[in-house]
C-alpha cells in the first residue's frame, strides 16, 4: 500500500503537459466560471439566500457545477497564488452560505422550486450536489486556510445526520458522489462520524430501499445507478458509468482506511469486467447513449460510442485508488491510457470547447462545444487538470520507497526539505526519461513503472547500464545507496507505431485495426485527408508511415504511404492523435480503420 504525493506538492515542468496547463489555467476556470454567471447557476444561490429576487434557473443539479469550478479553482490556488481570483471565489462562497438554510439543508432547486418535497424523490442529485460542495469546500480550506466554505459544509452534513443513518431514514443516492466526498471530509477534519455515514450509505445499496424516478423508469431501474445487489457482491460494472465509478472509487477509499475484504474482491472483479469486455482503446467508459453506461460485455459500437469525459475521469479516481492499495502498475497504465486520450479528448486546444462524449467515430457531426444544458464534463475537467501531479509519485507508508507511476516532467521536494526528486520526460512522443534523485531523500528503493506499451526498454544508473526486471507487479525496482547523495537513473521506452486489434467478440471492430504510438491513440480526421472519404478512412497492406509534427496542433501525426488498394494509388493516409481531432473545424473522423490484419507495418 502506497500514499500519494498530492500535486499541491509537485511542479510540473513537462515539454508537454506544461503549455496546456498554462494555457488552461488562463482559459478553463474563467470559461467555466462566466458560464456559471450567464447561465444563472451562481445567481441561483443568491436569490435561495435572499440576495436578490428571483426563480430558480436551469436544472435540478446545477448547483454541482458550480461547486466543481471552485474546487478546481482551489487547486490552481493550492499551485500559485492569485489574490483576484480568490477575492472572487470568496464572493461566491459568500452567496453559497447565505443559501444555507438554518438547519444545514443546502440545495437552490428545492429552496426555491419545490421546498415541500425535499428528500421525497432519491434521483434529485441532492446528496450529489452536497458532494461536490464538501469537495470544493475541502480544496479551498487546503488553498486558503478560511474555514466558511468549510464551515457550511460540515452544517450541511451534520443536517444529513439528523435525518439518515441506523435507526432513522433509509436513502440510496441515485447519483454516486457523497460517499467519496465524506470520506475527504473526514480526513480533513478528523471525524469519524463522517466516515461512518459513507459507510452506511454503502450498506443502503442492493436492498430494494431505493425509490424514486430512476427506479420506476422502464429500461433503468435499480441497475441504473447501482442498487441492483450489495456493493460487496458486485461482480460487473453496469448501469450509469460515471455513478459506477464514483462509487467504485468510494469503496477503494474506504477499503483502504478500514480493510473489508469484501469490498476488495468486489472491486477486483468489477475492474477485470471493465478493462477486458467494457473499454474503449482510449480508456473510455460507458457504450450505451441510452443509459449513458454499460451494456453487455463487448459491445463497444463506435459512432455512437457515449465515453462521457466525466467517466473518464471517474475511471483514474477510481484506478488510482485501486494502484495505492495494490502497488500494482496495471492500475496507473489505465489512468495513462485515459489521461492521454479519453480525458484529454475533452477539452480544445484553446481550452474553452467541450466533448461531452467521446465517440470513436464520426460521420461529421460531432463537435466541441462552449457549454452544455447539463455541463458537469467542462467543470470536472476544471477540477481534473490541475490536479494532474496527483498520478506521478507514490510512496511506501514508511516512506523509504518512492514509485513513480507517470512519467510527467516534474520535481517535489521530499518533506519541504532540500532533497528533491525530479523527472524530464520526451513522452509521449518518446520514450526518454531521466529520474534525477537528489540530497538525501532518505529512500531506500525507488519503483519505476513499465508502461503497458513497450516492448523494450533499458537503465542505467549514474551511467552504468543495469539489467532490470520487471517484477511481478509490473515495475523496475532499483536499490538506492544512501552513502550516494546524488542518482541519476535514464529510463529508455521503446516507443514505435504499433497496430492493435480488438478483442474478436467486438463485433464493430472485426476486420479492422488501430494505430497507438506510445500512450496515444490514433485517428484519421477529414481535414487531414482531404481526398479521401470517410469510407476510404482505410489503412492498406504494406503502408509505410513516416512521423512529421504539426506546428498548428503541436502533436506528431502519422503519415502512411504506398498503399494500394483496386490498383489504384491511394493519397497518403495521414493520422493525429485522438485528443487533438475537431480543433480545426467540422469533419468526419475514425479511430478503427478498414485495412490490414497482419503485422505489415515498417518506419520509412
């Protein structure tokens, strides 16, 4: 078992995660945060706190996405000071505590809306909203020390407990979020009855206590949001991806404070379910449009793929839990997968267009856009990306072994101190790394993760090439000496084009193939292959490719030539990476292409 090192601790300093971030930084939180004032999400709270008169606007869970920009804002405060928008964010909060009723309960739609009928209907997202609020409330304390948002969140929480727990009312979430959420706040403030309360809410599912819209609705049903059996005899992942993540990921955290074992192999079985008949190449989750989840095992259809961004990010939290519990590198290889690709993929170059969804194919007529009805994917992304230091280094409880997860450009300095631990990367393009060890750290060992996608790969330490194992958990393990004040270890990934295949019950994806360089997903995009059509998005026998980078999208693309098909010379075949597609404007797009079926690929 490992613990993390929390980014607020971590500088990145990455070729190519560091623009992005910078240019999200000046974009992401001030789009997101202006939307939430034109859309009437923030003056929802002042008019339920009697700022200024008014009807509610928008949906019933809109209070969430306002709670997820400011924990994301919260955490790029957590990484650089930035007194304007905190004046601002304090503004807020200050509207989010006059909302509060007396007695704790929190939610703008029933203060305003339907005052009579609060907790009468499980699927009205009124724990959901609470969630997020606890978790942005968490952040800010982190960032700023003030304890109002705090303050309000612990008054609505212990308004929770008046009503729900043994021996009062029962109630299932209809959406997962709450359970994670108390779990913060119990570490933060150090209350158990707060982890105690995650726990029952646990224990409320499989037991035919749920009630609500979602229950009585034909095709969903308690399946939908995960009340169809006890959480600790989960053996498949079906139902709303998101909430199944969320919940997942609530169970892992409560494994790992108080260790039932049940919980353990109910969240190994619903992982191998997911990973091996359930997702994407990207790391995408969820197939179905209409219950915006899973379905059967291997149906992964491609245009109309749903691989909601918000899934995607639910599928790091709930494997990076499942990595610091198991010291295993599969876990982190998924997180990989998904934040080159399935989250990534969500948001424009610019940082201000979204995909809800994430097909793997399109006839043209899927974009980004600037907002959503329902936006929780901007706003999670909002909180996802600044804390993207979260997923590089873990350590050992006694802390003498350091594991690196992701190989992300950046530094921490062990304890405050001067010894200081730092990664230069040329991933994704390549695979380079140097992991520089510095001043006395005090570890003993160091853990490094082989990635999922090389084949090949050397060491050397101070120099010297060393013959490194990968050990049974799938990492390098290296001794550090503590007489040496200084290593210096060179990694080198063998990372080449290669073609993957789906598994042969795909039925969408027989007969066809995909490219990966690296962690990155491939796709052919119109405004790359200009002569082509969509149908002819086709990759023939005997193609050669050559890498050339795009100065405009700042990514390498594929470029294959010397395919045939009928006799007929084709035009090159170009290829970019799947999160930077519809940056350029409207087209059709594929991931999986007609074409070849044998390993037939050489760099030209």
């Amino acid at each position: 078992m490992t613990t993390q090192i929390n980014f607020n601790q971590v500088t990145i300093n990455d070729d190519f995660w560091t623009p992005r971030l910078n240019q999200w930084k000046k974009v992401l939180i001030r789009t997101c945060l202006d939307k939430c004032y034109e859309s009437g999400r923030i003056d929802n709270f002042k008019k339920a706190g009697g700022l200024i008169p008014g009807e509610f606007i928008g949906i019933y869970f809109d209070d969430s996405d306002v709670y997820k920009v400011l924990e994301g804002a919260a955490y790029f405060l957590q990484l650089e000071q930035d007194l304007e928008l905190e004046a601002e964010i304090d503004e807020i909060i200050s509207y989010i505590a006059a909302a509060q009723e007396d007695d704790g309960y929190l939610d703008t739609y029933y203060t305003l809306v339907e005052p009579e009928n609060k907790w009468t209907d499980m699927e009205r997202h009124e724990m959901y909203c609470g969630g997020h609020l606890i978790e942005a409330a968490v952040a800010y304390f982190q960032a700023t020390g003030k304890r109002t948002f705090l303050d309000v969140a612990e008054k609505m929480v212990n308004h929770y407990l008046t009503i729900f727990g043994s021996g009062k009312r029962n109630w299932v979430e209809g959406h997962e979020e709450i359970e994670l959420a108390l779990v913060k706040l119990a570490k933060t403030t150090g209350k158990q009855e707060y982890l105690d309360f995650a726990k029952w809410l646990l224990g409320q599912r499989g037991h035919g206590l749920g009630e609500g819209m979602i229950w009585n609705k034909a095709n969903w049903g308690p399946a939908y949001c995960q009340d169809d059996v006890p959480v600790e005899e989960i053996t498949e992942a079906v139902g709303h991806s998101v909430r199944a993540v969320y919940l997942y990921t609530a169970m892992a955290e409560i494994f790992e404070i108080d260790h039932d074992d049940r919980y353990f192999a109910a969240l190994e079985a619903v992982w191998e379910d997911i990973t091996t008949k359930k997702m994407y190449i990207t790391g995408g989750i969820g197939s179905s449009r209409e219950n915006e989840g899973f379905k059967e095992a291997y149906q992964l259809p491609n245009e109309s793929a749903y691989c909601e961004t918000c899934a995607a990010i639910g599928e790091v939290f709930f494997n990076q839990q499942m990595n610091l519990i198991t010291d295993e590198a599969k876990y982190a290889d998924i997180i990989e997968r998904c934040i080159y690709n399935g989250i990534l993929s969500g948001i424009s170059q610019e940082g201000n267009k979204f995909f809800y969804t994430n097909p793997m194919a399109s006839v043209g007529d899927h974009h980004r856009s600037e907002w959503f009805g329902t936006s929780c994917c901007p706003t999670n992304l909002a909180r996802f990306l600044p804390s993207l230091g979260n997923y590089i280094y873990s350590e050992s409880l006694d802390s003498e072994t350091l594991t690196v997860n992701q190989y992300i450009g950046s530094q921490f300095h062990k304890d405050g101190s001067d010894s200081c631990v730092s990664i230069t990367s040329t991933m994704p393009w390549n695979g380079n790394v140097r992991v520089k060890i510095a001043g006395g750290t005090g570890y003993r060992s160091i853990r490094l993760r082989k990635p999922f996608w090389t084949r090949n790969y050397t060491v050397a330490v101070n120099g010297q090439t060393m013959t490194v194992p990968v050990d049974e958990k799938g990492y390098l393990n290296i001794e550090l000496s503590p007489a040496v004040t200084e290593t210096t270890i060179d990694l080198v990934f063998e990372n080449t084009v290669r073609e993957v295949y789906a598994h042969r019950n795909v039925l969408s994806n027989r007969g066809k193939v995909a490219i990966m360089k690296g962690p990155l997903v491939y796709c052919a995009e119109k405004a790359d292959n200009p002569h082509r059509l969509y149908d002819e998005f086709a990759l023939e026998s005997g193609a050669s490719y050559q890498i050339n980078w795009d100065m405009q999208l700042d990514c390498e693309k594929l470029i294959f030539t010397k395919g045939m098909t009928e006799g007929v010379e084709k035009s090159p075949l170009q290829l970019l990476p799947y999160y930077a597609w519809d940056n350029r404007g409207a087209g059709p797009m594929k991931v999986w292409l007609d074409g070849i079926q044998s390993n037939s690929l050489y760099h030209n």
